[in-house]
C-alpha cells in the first residue's frame, strides 16, 4: 500500500527556514516523480514544485522560485521542501504526492500524504 | 502561464440529480487535465486523468470529457458521499489548479 508521510511543518517566523520531508513506502520511489502541493487556510489548491524521477529535474512555481529547493534521496525513500525567507504568504498545509506514470514528470497527482501545517507568523 | 477556470464556484443539489461543473483553459492544453476530489480536512483524490481516464477504484458515476480548453466533469447521480471541493488542474505546461468548485446537498 502507497503511503506518503510528510513533516517538519511548524511555526516560523517571517525570513526564517524550514526543511519538510515526506517519507514514501509501498511503492518503487526511483521510478516516480514527485511534487509539493500546499493549501492556504480556506483557499484552494497551489501546485509548488516537482522533482523527476531521478531527481536531475526540478520545476518550480513562480511564487517560490529561489526561495525553495526541492530534492529527493532516493536511497532513503525521501522527498524534501526546503524552504527559506519564508512570508506570511507562504502559511498553508504542505502536501507531497506522487506522479502516476513510470519515469515521467507527467503531473498527475495520484496519492497524496495528510500534510503537514507551516505557518508563517511573528 | 497557463491559466483555469471553473464553474459555477458552488453548487448545491438533490441526491440523484447529475451535476456538471466546467473548467476552462487559458489556451489549447490538448487533454492535459485531470480532475480531483477533497473532502473536508483531507488530501485531494484523484479521480479523472488525461481527461477522461476513470482513476482505479473511482465509481463510474464520475466521468470527464474535453478537449483543447474546454473541460466537463460530471457526476450522473449525487450520492451524499459526494459533498466535496472539486479542482481541475492541467499538466500540459507545467501545472495549474482550477479555483474548485464546491458541491452540497440541498
């Protein structure tokens, strides 16, 4: 069974970091690409960044560009969010998932953890 | 940037009825979207993919149709399981959630 379990959510304040993992199971996680996806508090859904199979590609929305780094140990099934010169703007529930197809950066998202809550606050 | 829309933003109707909701592309995105399915205080659940691709598992009474940039999601006949907010995204550069559309029951 596919399992996806994120952490490393918290509170920072404004210009601060924060690194999330999602460890993944159930799957061969070399195979698949992977993504962030995160949710404002009562607002809805905000693709982040994605990282490839292999991990040799990343991709990133504009709004965090050069503010976060995605990456992946693919010997440790783990998938990483760093996260820096965080805005209140940044304040959402953090969710990884995973690509459905084989060693393509499709973008269809067809499991996703529970979560995991930043909030950006002084 | 690719950009979507959906609509209506929310609506309400009978168990048993079919509900429609429309998603509209920014620019041609050949059948890049799928379709997705969050409950209250859960992740989102993919239900439709490439555009019309059933996910495993997912009851039938849930289909998609379109092409180009202008997309249909329907249910046939709403259960109550189904109250949720449901998002369009396409993939064809890279990836964009609709602004969802929330369903109830009257």
């Amino acid at each position: 069974e596919v399992h996806l379990l994120e952490s490393g959510g918290g509170l920072v304040q404004p210009g601060g970091s924060l690194r999330l993992s999602c460890a993944a199971s159930g799957f061969t996680f070399t195979d698949f690409a992977m993504t962030w996806v995160r949710q404002a508090p009562g607002k809805g859904l905000e693709w982040v960044s994605a990282i490839s199979y292999s991990g040799g590609n990343t991709y990133y929305a504009d709004s965090v560009k050069g503010r976060f780094t995605i990456s992946r140990d693919n010997s440790q099934n783990t998938l990483y969010l760093q996260m820096n010169s965080l805005t209140a703007e940044d304040t959402a529930i953090y969710y990884c998932a995973k690509d459905l197809y084989v060693g393509s950066t499709r973008g269809s998202f067809d499991y996703w953890g529970q979560g995991t809550l930043v909030t950006v606050s002084s | 940037d690719i950009q979507m829309t959906q609509s209506p933003s929310s609506l309400s109707a009978s168990v048993g009825d079919r509900v429609t909701i429309t998603c509209q592309a920014s620019q041609d995105i050949s059948n890049h979207l799928n379709w997705y399915q969050q409950k209250s205080g859960k992740a989102p659940k993919l239900l439709i993919y490439d555009g019309s691709n059933l996910e495993t598992g997912v009851p039938s009474r849930f289909s998609g149709s379109g092409f180009g940039t202008h997309f249909t999601f329907t249910i046939s006949s709403l259960q109550p399981e189904d109250i949720a907010t449901y998002y369009c995204q396409q993939y064809d550069d890279l990836f964009t959630f609709g602004p969802g559309t929330k369903v109830d029951i009257k």
